[in-house]
C-alpha cells in the first residue's frame, strides 16, 4: 500500500505541475495503469482504496491546483517553485485521502469479494510500481514532461506485463497469463486513447481555424461554438461510456465462465480497471468542453474571464451545461446498465455504482468550479 | 445636457465601498483625447477605470460609455473597449492560441494588426503566457487591449516592468491609437513623464476626488513638471 500511496503522490504533483489536463490524463492514465500492477501486490481488502486513489487525483487535480493557485502568476507561496510544488503535492495528496476515506466509508459494496489474490510473486511488479514514481519525479523536475508521461504511459505498463510474462514462462500459472496480458492490453488501451484525443483535437483545431477566417457574426459564432463544444462532449463522453459497458456487459458469459472454471476474478478485475478508467476518463474529458477556453483554464485562471465582452451569468451558464449535460447523460446510461444488466451480478452492480459515485463527484467539482467564476458586478464587488 | 459626441460620460457619479469613496459630479471624453489620470495610490484611479468598463456597478449617478451602460450592456461594451492593467489575469496557454481564442469575442479583432503589435513587442507568439517575464505580460497585455481596434483604451499602470525600448513602443502605440482621431486613450500611471509627455488632459484625483482636470498645457509647462504639480497639489504618490 505504501508503493500505492508513494506513486499516488508522486503522480499527483506531477500533474499539478503539469498544468493541462491533456498531460494531466496522461499522468493520470499512468497512475491507473500502474495501480492496477500495484493491485496485484496489495490485499485484497485493499482494493476499494486503490481504485478511488486512481479516480480521485483524476477527479481533484485541477481542483486543488485551483483552489492553491488563484490567479496566473507564480505559487502563492514565498518559497522555492519547486518547494511549493512539492508542499502543494502533499497539501493535494493528504486531502484526497480524507476525501478518500471518506467514499471509502459510503461505498456500499465491497470490490473485495471480486478479486481474489493470485499468488503472484511481487518481485518484479514491485520494482515497475517504484519505478513509476521516479519517472514522475524526473518528469516533473526535468520539466520534460509530456514525452515522459507518454512514455510512462505506454510503456512501463508494457514493460510489466513482459516481467510477469518472463515469470509465468518459468513458474506461473495460467492467472498469471490472463494478468500480464491485461497489463499489456491496459498499456495498449491508454495508447490507443491517447492517440484518438490527439487525433480528434487537431481536426478540431483544423476546423476551427477554417472556421475563423469565415468571419461570421459574432453571436452566431459565439453560438455555434456553444453547441460545438456541446454535441462533442455528449459524443465523446457517452460514446466512450457505451463502449465500456458494452465491454463489460458483452464479455460477461467470458467472465462467469472464468470464474467457475478457476479463473477467479483476474478478468473481471482488468476489467474493471478498465470499466472504471474509460468512462472516467470521458467524463473527465468534458473538463476540456469549451467556450473556447478549456474548463481547466478557467479554474487555473478565473480572473481571465473578467474583462472578456461576456457577460458572467451567460458564462456560468454555458458552462454549467457544457459540464453537467453529458456526465448525467452518461450516468443516465450507467443506471439503464445497472437496471438491464446488473442484477445478481455483484460485481457489476459494484462497478456501476463507483462510476456513479465518481459521476455524482465530477458534478460537485463541476459546482466547485462554477463557484470561482467571476460574479455579476456588484457595489462591493 | 449630455454631450452626443462624447466617447464617455459621467454625471453625479458615486462609488463607495468600505471606507473608500470616488465621486465625479461631471466629466466627458472626447473622441482623439489622451486621457492622463494620476494622483496617489488609493486616490481612485483603478476604480474609475473599473467603473467604466463594468468591472463594478456605481453606488450612484450616471456612466454612459459610447452611450451605453456598462453594467447594463456589458458585452456591447466591452467589445468596443480595451483594458489594460499589469496585473489583469490571462488564460494560460500558447500566445498564438490565445490570440485565436479571443478573436472569437469581438467582431472587430484585427489580426494584422495583431501580428505587428506582436512584433513591435517582441513577443514569440509559441511562447506560452505563464512563462513570460513581467515585462514580457505587460506587453501582451497591452497587445490584447488593441486587437480590437476598440474605440475606448483604459490603462492601468501599463508602464510596469517595461525597459525603455518597451515603453517608448508603448507610448508611440498610444499616440496612433489617438491619432485615428476617433479614438481615445485614459492612462492611469505613475510614470509622471510619460503620461505628461503623451496626454493632452489630464485628470487627478485625490481620495476619490478630481482635484484638477484640464488641458495638460495649461495645467504643466516646461517650467513645472507633473511631479512638481502634483506636489503642489497634494496628490503626489
């Protein structure tokens, strides 16, 4: 739990150093991935902690970054760039794992009774978890940061799924398999993310600046971004949701036969990992949602918003739509799951309720941003 | 009788806050005029300049900016005024995406003028906004209050961090703008010299009240200086 904890903290200060959430959802994706190697090495009564440590920097990062940092400029704090990180980091981290504790405390099942231990030695996902750390370190002092988190993302998971797969050729068991390939598949799936957020920004970029040089009236464009950014969140953010549980819902004869058959819970555990990671991440993706700034921007910088030609309730409008509109669609898809499909099925009722839980936590931090917006002048403004 | 050529108008204007009041019974821009407002720290130049681009509501009284209420019809406003101040916050990204961003928000963003601020500035437009020097933020700043070719520019303090090449390219900008004929300039700084040197009116205040408001020929000449002037007065910072 400690290599959990230390990477978790590690992971978190990167991405507050970070300042994008592209580079913070790399980090992030990174940390998953390394949470689920660092699952294989914890007690199974641990689980429930390590699945809401991988969701909650997701879900915080930017929160804490814009509570610490509230306006552009240097750290509030008279110290040393790289000390007031490191504070900030802690500051961040010991406040997640209150907030933690305390979702721990509400979670009304337990992922315990899904995942069984399987007796892996924890040689060599111990030293891939410690590695992790230190190339999130390294990325943030080198200040390298995007190729390293790339790197971190893909690879070291990779490169643990090949150790666990050099055990099993000399002493494993078939678990063993299933484990190291869904590492390599956790590996591959970020990449595959990574590659088609990239992809689907700079056609969004192309667009835009076809766009511009139209010139059109500036309510009409104003408008039209508005719905933009609208229509592409609600598509990426259920279409990814859709995806996940149609995963999940199609494999589920793949699972109930693993279990039986001896398997145990190695499947639906990846799985899970998965479940839990690529609706997140979609929803997460909505903090990108624009008005032509990121959501993130905003939270870092509210201040921007003061002088720009709009005016502070349309904005606070628009982007509460922008922000609420696809997560409680998506969890509207979650609930259809859960009343079609996850009956009697423990685990996937388990799964179901952290994406709502972690869904209902996106609203809140939602509400938190919205709350930092510039105000309506006021006498006392 | 309100002036209908008058860029900005103010009648019976009252702002209080706390312990803090500004007062301005009546006072008008015209078109072509560089506007110096100086006097002390806390004698209330921020706050008019707040006042008029909507960032606050007057207490009471009248605040028509090209005729229009700055509360009231705020995005109309601010679409056709440029605000400057050193410490005003910017979104954090590229400067050339932000210029893209921004030009979404006012349907007179000049990219061509953009593009030769940013070359008089000196600004690399790959570089991203969080890692300019202070200096180098004051000069976006300023670039960004321009690209819209607003009819109105308030500068608060734009003088700050810039090393002389900076501010004479700044006060050469200032004296264009003017020179359109049809546009205006309000400079609140505490560089005395250049405000004097590049206003043709000066306005000062002193605990949220215009002690002196005129021609700055008639209020300075090359045997008095601002600073001296000020002194007199009792507004020196």
């Amino acid at each position: 739990m400690s290599a959990v904890l230390l990477h978790a903290r590690a992971t978190a200060t990167a991405a507050l150093s970070a300042g994008s959430a592209g580079k913070a959802i790399l980090q992030l994706l990174s940390a998953g991935s390394a949470l689920f190697l660092a699952s294989l090495t914890i007690g199974d009564d641990e689980w429930p902690i390590a699945l809401v440590a991988v969701a909650l920097p997701l879900l915080s990062v930017p929160l804490w970054r814009g509570l610490l940092w509230t306006s552009d400029g240097p750290s509030p704090l008279p110290l040393q760039p790289w000390l007031a990180r490191a504070i900030e980091g802690m500051v961040f981290m010991l406040l997640s794992l209150l907030v933690m504790l305390g979702l721990w405390g509400c979670l009304s099942f337990s992922l315990s009774d899904l995942v069984a231990w399987p007796g892996l030695h924890r040689g060599p996902l111990i030293v891939t978890v410690l590695v992790l750390p230190v190339v999130g370190w390294s990325a943030q002092l080198t200040a390298i940061r995007l190729p390293v988190a790339i790197w971190a993302t893909i690879a070291l998971p990779g490169l643990g799924g090949a150790l666990i797969g050099i055990q099993l050729l000399t002493d494993g068991p078939n678990t063993l398999a299933i484990a190291a390939l869904c590492a390599v598949g956790v590996a591959l799936v970020s990449g595959v993310l990574i590659a088609t957020f990239t992809a689907a920004r700079r056609l969004t970029r192309r667009i835009e600046s076809i766009g511009a040089d139209f010139r059109l009236g500036l309510r009409d464009r104003l408008q039209r971004d508005f719905i933009r950014q609208l229509l592409r969140s609600l598509v990426i953010v259920n279409g990814l949701t859709i995806l996940g549980w149609s995963l999940v819902i199609y494999t589920r004869e793949r699972i109930v036969g693993a279990t039986l058959s001896g398997e145990q819970e190695v499947v639906p555990m990846v799985l899970g990992s998965l479940i839990i990671v690529l609706p997140l991440v979609a929803r997460f993706m909505t903090i990108d949602a624009q008005l032509g700034v990121r959501l993130s921007h905003s939270m870092a910088t509210p201040a921007a918003w003061q002088l720009l030609p709009i005016h502070p309730d349309q904005l606070r409008l628009r982007l509460g739509l922008l922000w609420s509109l696809p997560v409680l669609s998506a969890m509207l898809i979650d609930l259809a799951c859960y009343a079609l499909y996850a009956t009697g099925v423990g685990w996937l009722e388990g799964l179901l309720s952290t994406s709502l839980w972690l869904s209902v936590a996106l609203l809140v931090f939602g509400f938190l941003v919205f709350m930092r917006l510039p105000r309506s002048t006021s006498h006392s403004a | 009788m309100p002036d209908p050529a008058a860029l900005i108008t103010l009648r019976e204007l009252a702002f209080t806050r706390r312990d803090f009041s500004l007062r301005v019974a009546s006072w008008s821009l015209q078109p072509g005029q560089v506007v110096g407002l100086v006097g002390p720290n806390g004698a209330g130049k921020t706050t008019l300049l707040q006042l008029l681009a909507g960032v606050l509501r007057p207490s009471s009284g009248e605040v028509k900016v090209l005729g229009l209420d700055p509360v009231a019809q705020l995005p109309a406003v601010r679409q056709q005024i440029g605000i400057m101040s050193d410490d005003q916050a910017i979104f954090r990204m590229r400067i050339a995406k932000l210029m893209h961003l921004l030009s979404g928000y006012y349907p007179t963003w000049d990219r061509a003028l953009v593009d030769t601020l940013l070359d008089r500035f000196d600004l690399d437009r790959s570089a991203r906004v969080d890692q300019l020097s202070k200096g180098q933020g004051t000069r976006l700043r300023l670039v960004l209050a321009l690209a819209h070719r607003p009819k109105v520019v308030l500068l608060d303090e734009p003088g700050t961090g810039l090393d002389l090449t900076a501010r004479r390219a700044l006060l050469r900008t200032v004296l264009e703008v003017a020179g359109e004929g049809e546009r205006s300039v309000i400079i609140s700084s505490h560089m005395l010299e250049d405000v004097a040197r590049i206003s043709d009116r000066l306005l000062v205040l002193r605990d949220g009240a215009v002690i002196q408001d005129g021609p700055t020929h008639a209020l300075v000449d090359d045997t008095v200086t601002l600073e001296e002037r000020l002194l007199d007065w009792g507004a020196a910072g």
